[in-house]
C-alpha cells in the first residue's frame, strides 16, 4: 500500500478531513495522529458545562475513538508529531513512551487548532488560575468550583481526563469570588457560568467595551445585561498581573494600588495557532502566525494542507488573508481538504467571521467588518448606523428592543459588516447579514430582502430592514 494521508490533529478539522477522505477514497490509508487522549470535542460548549447545564463531559463528544477507528480510520492518541520533513515526505512522531518513530505521507493535514493565549500572566502553578482552551481544564475548573464533600466526579464522565488534575482540584476549598481577565467570548461566556455556580464574579476588560469585535453598541447592552445579574464589569481596566505565591489570591490592576481579592482567576485574553512542528521548514505564514493556506487549504509547501484554528483563510468581505478560529470555520475547511484530497477538488470557503453569543438573557451577534477603524485599515470608506427596532409585532408578547449596526462602504453602497444584539432570537438573524456579505449584496439590495412576517417572529418590517433602510438614506445625504 502507498503511503497514506497523514492528519496532525483529531478534532474538528482534522477528522473531518479523515471522515471524508476516507468516504470518498476507502481503499487509500489514513493516519490521524494526537498528541493528547482528546479528540472530537465541542470546545464552544465547556462554559455550559461547567455552569452544570450539561451534566457530562461525554455530552460534548461528537466521536469516540472506537466510532473514529470504525470508520477505517487508523486513529494514534498519545502520537505527537514534533517535525515535518517535506522533502522526504514524512514526519517524526513522539509516542507517549518517548520512542520516536518516522511515518511516510502521500499527503500531510496540519490540523493542530491553537491554544489558550496568556500574555504576562503567571498561569502555571498557581492553583485557582486558568485557562480554558480544553476539556482538562474545563473538567478541573468544575471541580474546583464545588466544595470537596459535594464534588460529582461522574461529571467528568470521560477515560481521556486528566483524573489526578481534577482529584487535586476537587480537593481544595471552593472559591467565593472570581475574577474574569479578559472580556472576549471566554470572559463573557464564563461570566454567566460562574455566576450560575453561586460565584461573585468580576469581569475585567482592557478596552472600553466588552466583546470588541461586534462593535460598541453590542458591548454597552452585553455589560449592561452581566451588571444586572451581578456581575461587576470593570471596563478599560487593564490588569497588570496575577496576585499570589500558591493559590491566587487577587488580581493587580495598572494604576491601583489596591489588588481585587479573588480566590479564582479565569485568564482569556486570545488564542495562538500551533505551529511549531512546521518550524524550519519554510513554510509561509501570515495573520496571526498562522498558516498560509489557498482556497483549497494547501500550504507553501508541496502536497502539504493546513485547517482550522491554525490556518489562514479569505475574507468573504476584503478578499484579503483572514485569521478567524472558529468552530464551522475548522470543520468546513477539513471536509473541503479531505475531499480535495480524495480527488474532489473543494474550496475551503470564505469567512466573514460570523459569531454569535449569549450572556444570560441577552443574545449577540457579528458579521463582516463592524469596527470602523477595521474597515477603513481594509481600504473602505465606512458609514454606519444603528437602529433599535422590535423583535416582534409590539402587540405581541415577548417583543424586545432589538439593537442593528450595518456597515457599508460610501463609495460602492455595498453592505461590509453589522451586529445584532437583544434578548429574544437576537443571535440567529445574523445568519441573514452573513448570506448578504457573502452575495456582496448592497444596502439598498438588503433593504428590499424578502424576509418573512408573522407577528410571533416579526415585525412586518424586520430590525435588519429598518436598520438597512435607514443606512440607505445616510448613504443617499452623502
């Protein structure tokens, strides 16, 4: 048999790649090396875990391995490739006994995701300080959260966790007050979860609104809704570092002479793509430090792929090289891959950075370039406007301020970027503004969209109407 294809990673983008590779082609190899025990896991759902409304980490599994090896795919956990050798066309792997071993490849998937960023914060080693970029931590975090005599260790219902990690953090007193460095996704997400764990929370953001990629509006609204739930959201407070010799103590904020006691410390202050193991190689790399992939997911180098958190992609709104970690981005890229692979040549896709998310009540969502300052760095001269609108017919219950940012270009009148935020099915109408980016629609072809009414869902004029007809008469006093 020839050599096979060779996947670095088994989780979203990886085996998607491995699944329709092997569909599409069942009488060629395939190899999916992971360093970890981990593989195919729901890493947007751990704050819902730890705040208990999933009751078990086996709950956030797409695929176990025996599912993966049924599929005929010759899975290796604990294989940690350290180098790649694109001359020879093979890579060197770490197994967990410390035997290095050399592995030929066809055709090479760099699907190795990214990991938690952590700046100048002291993370390691200080009991009660996180990062939460995979289940270990999640399941520790749950279990240092509750008090040692009511710990459930069934939670972490897994063989693959780090069982002596929780055990020690099961064991340890419960914490009273967190603090939350970093008002991003995690920050905003962990806020609610921990708050729902009977926590006093802090949230601490650097710049002057939470959640800066949807843009302002979407922050003022958010940290409203976390204030009034009783989270404390200390906005444009940089914190300088970590307070304490074993156990965190507190967190140092820049200019206070005071530290904010916390006997937990949750740090998400972004992600960086892995990499290392294509170090020497000369492979290009571009925003980010990720690598630099075309539309089918190939590298610089020859018959080499890259997918997901640790690859670059295009912008369905600039056209340009984009670095988005995303959970749909990943998986879409891996099955394009794989069936490229297979024969099938696939575009990996645009992406134009569609997110949504929710803190308690109130629902958030973005698409495309919602910052001003971004979209001009993109070459656009930017209008914006900002709407509140119902949700639904006002006469009918459960209608609720919907807020609407829209983005155009002045030149071109062409949609580039909007946010949503509200508290009744905000979220979901931003799949609206993602299909118009992708259609390079302008605003006035938005505001004649023929989006549907009823009063349990709409208002006859939809908030993305009202906010796009109101963009298109700033557009037309220019």
């Amino acid at each position: 048999m020839s050599d096979p294809f060779v996947v670095v990673g088994a989780d979203a983008a990886g085996l998607s790649a491995a699944s329709k590779f092997r569909r599409e082609a069942p009488d060629r190899e395939v190899v999916v090396f992971e360093k970890g025990r981990w593989i195919s896991y729901a890493y947007c759902g751990m704050p819902y875990f730890i705040e208990g409304r999933v009751e078990r980490m086996s709950n956030l599994l797409s695929l176990s391995p025996s599912e993966v090896e049924e599929r005929g795919i010759d899975l290796r956990r604990d294989h940690e490739v350290i180098a790649v050798d694109s001359d020879t066309k093979t890579v060197a792997v770490e197994t967990a006994e410390g035997e290095t071993i050399e592995q030929g490849y066809d055709d090479l998937l760099v699907a190795t995701g990214g990991r938690a960023e952590t700046g100048s914060f002291n993370v390691r080693g200080l009991d009660g300080a996180f990062t939460l970029h995979d289940m270990n931590a999640a399941a520790a975090i749950d279990a240092y959260i509750a008090e040692p005599d009511a710990y459930d260790p069934a939670r972490a219902d897994v063989s693959a966790v780090d069982r002596e990690r929780v055990d020690r953090n099961a064991a340890m007193p419960a914490p009273e007050t967190a603090a939350i460095v970093g008002g991003g996704y995690v920050g905003v997400e962990m806020a609610e979860a921990l708050s729902g764990r009977g926590l006093d929370v802090h949230l601490f953001q650097r710049s002057g609104h939470l959640l800066p990629p949807f843009g302002e509006a979407v922050g003022e609204r958010v940290a409203d809704e976390l204030e009034a739930e009783g989270v404390a959201v200390h906005r444009g407070t940089p914190v300088k570092s970590l307070v304490g010799d074993d156990r965190i103590e507190g967190v140092a904020l820049d200019g206070a002479a005071d530290s904010v006691a916390a006997d937990l410390a949750i740090v998400g202050v972004g992600i960086r793509p892995n990499t290392e193991l294509l170090d020497g190689t000369g492979v290009e790399t571009g925003e980010g430090g990720a690598i630099r992939t075309d539309e089918y997911g190939r590298t610089s180098l020859p018959d080499v792929y890259a997918a997901g958190d640790c690859a670059t992609a295009v912008h369905a709104v600039t056209g340009e090289e984009a670095w988005m970690p995303l959970g749909l981005t990943a998986n879409r890229a891996g099955r394009a891959v794989g069936a490229t692979i297979a024969g099938d040549p696939s575009p990996v896709g645009e992406i134009a950075g569609t997110a949504v998310v929710k803190a308690f009540d109130m629902e958030a969502g973005r698409a495309g370039l919602v910052e001003e300052e971004t979209a001009r760095e993109a070459g656009f001269d930017p209008v914006r406007e900002t709407v509140t609108a119902g949700s639904r017919s006002g006469y009918y219950p459960g209608a609720a301020p919907t807020d609407v940012t829209l983005v155009a270009d002045r030149d071109t009148g062409r949609l580039i970027g909007g946010s949503i935020v509200g508290p009744d099915r905000a979220a979901i109408r931003i799949d609206t503004l993602a299909t118009a980016l992708e259609a390079d629609m302008t605003v006035p072809e938005v505001e004649r969209l023929d989006l549907a009414y009823a009063p349990p869902f709409s208002p006859v004029w939809d908030p993305i109407l009202v906010a796009a007809k109101v963009l298109n008469g700033t557009l037309d006093e220019e």
